[in-house]
C-alpha cells in the first residue's frame, strides 16, 4: 500500500496508474506522446533486462538520495528532460515500487485513449496465432469493441478457457465447467 498527500492509501498499481496517468496528460499536452511512449518502453526494458534494478525498486529502503542516484544513473540518461523529472518526482516520493506496474498503467491509458478493450484470454494450451485473431475478431464483433487480446497459459484450466474484461468473466474451461457440476450435484443432495 502506498500512502499519497491527503493520506490517500493505495495498492502500488492504482499509484503507478496514478503517476502514469499524470505522465501522460503531460506529454498529451505537450504533444510529445509517442515520444513519452517510448521513454516508458525503456524504462520498462531496463527493469526487465538489468539483474537487481527490478527487485531494488520493489524493496528499497526509502533512501530518497540512493533513489535519486539510481533514477539519475540508471534512467534518465535515455529518456527525455520531461519522463526523466517524472521519475524523479517517483523517487523524491518514495514510488519507485510503482514501476514495476508501469507497463500496464500505460497500456491501460493508451486502450483508453484508442476505445480499445483489452481482454486477458487464459487458456490450458497454446493456442494458433490464426485462433486467436479469429478470437479476436469474434469477440470484437460480440463486443461491438476493438479488442486487444493478452493470452496467458494455465494449465490449470484442464481445456478450454477463460476470458477477463473489464469487471466481466466467461469461464468456457474444463475446470470451471467441473466446477459448476459439483456445485449442481451438491446442491441437489441437499434438497
């Protein structure tokens, strides 16, 4: 949980949305969007390639002059003046645990601004790319949406899958229909 001025409290992704979100009304403005865009695309390149940036931005000691060196070395050397103030703006206030949602805090700004609808497909197996454009084509239409899919394995689901938008669930796995029928069985012993 992070705490904001006001004493709002906050879980790390709602903050890093937060901070995202005042990025981007920035280079909105400024008209710098595809720039800042990729400013953010390397900032997350670097958490994903560097060993320890990662793990010392999500446990750090508060150590607003270690932050600032680190965001001074480390980031802003490849990002423009503006991103680079942003982040210094996240280390002065202890939110460099925010970074590590960044890459989803800005999709979610970018789907926002283009109506698109993202939707997270989890699925026991891999799937084709040609299932899952035809997937996305459907769902689109059903929607009536631009839909951008994110698809992630889980072999939990035993077959089938289960899709996520919005507040939304549609579960079409093996496991969940499994489920429904115990729930239907169990239900009809007792009456």
């Amino acid at each position: 949980m992070v705490t904001l001025a006001r004493g709002t409290v906050m879980s790390a992704p709602q903050a890093a949305l937060h901070y995202a979100r005042a990025l981007y009304e920035v280079a909105d403005e400024a008209g710098t969007l595809d720039a800042t865009t990729a400013d953010v695309e390397r900032v997350v390149r670097l958490l994903e390639s560097v060993p320890g940036l990662r793990d010392y931005c999500e446990t750090h000691c508060s150590d607003r002059s270690t932050d600032g060196l680190l965001v001074d070395s480390a980031f802003a050397p490849g990002v423009s003046p503006t991103t680079a103030r942003w982040l210094g703006l996240l280390a002065q206030n202890d939110r460099l645990p925010a970074l590590l949602w960044l890459k989803s805090a800005w999709q979610r700004l970018l789907d926002a601004r283009a109506e698109v609808l993202p939707v997270l497909v989890e699925t026991a197996t891999p799937w084709a790319d040609e299932e899952l454009a035809q997937l996305r084509v459907h769902l689109g239409a059903r929607l009536k949406k631009d839909v951008r899919l994110e698809v992630r394995q889980n072999e939990g689901l035993r077959g089938g899958l289960r899709l996520f938008w919005g507040d939304k669930l549609l579960d079409a796995s093996l496991s969940g229909r499994l489920r429904g029928l115990r729930t239907h069985v169990t239900g009809a012993a007792h009456e």
